[in-house]
C-alpha cells in the first residue's frame, strides 16, 4: 500500500484532465468555508472581478453594492462611473499592496494624500482616476468623494460575510513624495509622469504574500467572521515597464500571484483560493475562451468560470452554465474597467 492507492480521480492527470472532454473536467474547487448566500459578498480586484458581482446577483446570492448611483442616471452614466462594476467605487485594484493601502485609508482612520490631480478646470484623484471621468469642480469635491468610498467600505466589511479578491498585476507605479501604490502609471489615464517622483517596481512574491496577509489581518481586525476569496485574473498584462517581453513578463506576474496567493490560503483557515486562473489559462482549455485579442475573457469563459463556482458551492445544483453572460458582452466595454488597457495606446507602430 501506498498513499496514492487511496486517492480519488481529480488527483491524477490522465483521469481529471486529459480523459474527459474539455468542458466537462470538473471538481476542480473544493470550498474550504461554506459562502452562505444571504450574506453580503463583497468584489474587488483586477478588471475581471467586475463580471463576479452581476454573476453572483444573477445567481440570488447576495453581493454587495456599497456605493449605489444617483437617481436619475442613463445606465451608460452609470457604467462610465463605475457603479455596478465592483463593491465599492475604487476603480481596478491591480496588486496586493493597492488592496492594502485602501483598506488601511478605511479601516484605520487615514484618508490618504490630501494631493489631487488638476486638467483645465477639472480634478481627479490619483487613486482612481478612472471613477469620475468628467472629474469635479474643486480639490474639495474630490477627496470628500474618496472619504465617502472610504466610509463605504467600512461599512460593508463590517456586515459581510466574504471578500472575493481578484489580484491582476504585478507591476506598479510607486509615489516617492507620498510613499503610495498608484493604480496606473501618471500620464496614461490621467496626471503627469515626473520620472524622479514615480517609481516602477514589480512586487516579488514575498512582497505579494506580505501585503495579501496585511489586507487580511485589517479585514478580519474589523470584522472576524469574514472569509477571503483570493482569484487570480487569467487576463495578461496589456504592457509591461521591465524591458521583458509582455508573454514572459506576464507569466512572471500571474506566477507570481498564484503562488502567493496559493501560499495564503495555505496558511489560513479563514482564507481560499478559487481557480478561475486555470480554468481560462489551462492549456487543456485550448485558449476557448480568449477573444481574438487573445487578452479578453469571452461570455462563454465567464460562464464557463462561474459554473465551476456555483457547482462547487452547492453540490445538489443541476449542471449547466451558471451565468447567461447578460451582463458581460463581449463588446461591452470592458476597456472602461480597466486602467491598464490605455497602455496599448502607446505601443508602437
């Protein structure tokens, strides 16, 4: 006897993965907490975590809108404010250490650099420059709406149940003035590129984990009932700043985050790690569910995404996709959500 003798067929790659067909390889997740579904949930992360949210919806589980439009908005207003996209209105949290740095603003009682970003007559804030896109009317207007998302997130993490976290990038852009995370590169979305002031720095995986274990110890400081569900975006990188080629520098960067975040869920009862990296990525998935551009996710990936999570949630569900990807077109818009797609603008040729 041997210990493989014991073990079932999900363990060995001929009988999980290279016998079935594509789509029905399957137990791929096994839940280590029970999500209950009347329990706030709440997303954040890289630009595909804004198809979780209306998945999960969808599905009757209860996530979490913290920061609900204004009446009287056109749903195409509501998009470009980024309201309905994620939990909370931060735009696209790429790394760990942005995760960090706004859960720290919120939950330990700093609002962050008072500094603002000025075009013309109008005014942005550097941590989510994307949010307001016309801007507002006055530095004040700007970081009483960032205090609002602030207020916000302390709300909701106090209530929920579970965080879902899609960790995007490795790469990012460091304020030596301020000593903060910026979510783009100034000069792409939106401020001015100062090369003795903003700092290129791709985060290790010891920094990753550090930062992850950082956000989790806030969350669950506030509120010790919730779980983490770390995910790991099957995205690429749009471009990278390290000299490398962006094929191997994004598998530097999703390696990096997977292990990380594969070493957290290790080490926590309270913390998990769902697959939705290998179930687009996986090259027994053939690169299906990629759109031409080779960098979006298709409807038919983010179906295919979430019915592994349900199925793997609630054993007695009946198979079969578990998002219509109504809300998730494969024109519809998706750049909008993501920061580091303005990158592509300055490649050349």
């Amino acid at each position: 006897m041997n210990p493989y003798q014991s073990l079932p067929a999900r363990s060995f790659w001929r009988s999980a993965v290279a016998e079935p067909e594509m789509l029905a390889i399957g137990d791929v997740w096994t839940p280590k907490f029970v999500i209950d579904p009347d329990d706030p949930i709440l997303t954040a992360g890289s630009c595909f975590a804004r198809h979780l949210g209306p998945a999960l919806r969808d599905e009757g589980m209860n996530w979490c809108e913290a920061e609900l439009p204004p009446p009287g908005l056109t749903e195409a207003d509501r998009r470009a404010r980024h309201y309905g996209a994620f939990s909370f209105r931060t735009g696209t949290i790429y790394t760990a250490a942005t995760l960090r740095q706004w859960l720290g603003w919120a939950l330990a009682g700093d609002a962050g650099p008072d500094e603002v970003w000025r075009d013309g007559d109008r005014y942005f804030d550097p941590y989510r420059p994307s949010v307001e896109p016309d801007g507002y009317d006055s530095p004040e207007a700007t970081l009483a709406a960032r205090r609002s998302t602030l207020a916000a997130i302390r709300g909701a993490v106090a209530g929920a149940g579970c965080l879902i976290f899609t960790l995007g990038l490795t790469e990012a852009w460091r304020d030596l003035v301020t000593g903060t995370v910026l979510p783009v590169c100034p000069g792409t979305v939106r401020g001015t590129f100062d090369a003795g002031r903003h700092v290129f720095h791709n985060f290790t995986v010891a920094e990753v984990h550090r930062d992850l274990a950082a956000a989790v110890g806030l969350l669950r400081a506030a509120n010790p009932r919730l779980t983490v569900l770390l995910t790991v975006s099957p995205v690429p990188l749009t471009a990278t700043a390290t000299g490398a080629h962006a094929l191997t520098a994004t598998g530097y960067s999703k390696a990096v985050l997977r292990a990380a975040a594969g070493q957290l869920a290790q080490e926590h009862e309270q913390v998990d790690y769902f697959p939705s990296y290998e179930l687009i990525t996986g090259f027994p998935f053939r690169g299906a569910f990629y759109a031409p551009n080779l960098r979006d996710v298709t409807p038919d990936g983010v179906a295919f995404v979430m019915r592994h999570f349900f199925d793997a949630l609630d054993g007695d569900r009946s198979a079969g996709p578990a998002a219509t990807a109504s809300d998730v077109r494969a024109d519809d818009g998706g750049d909008l959500y993501c920061d580091d797609a303005v990158l592509d603008r300055y490649r050349a040729g």
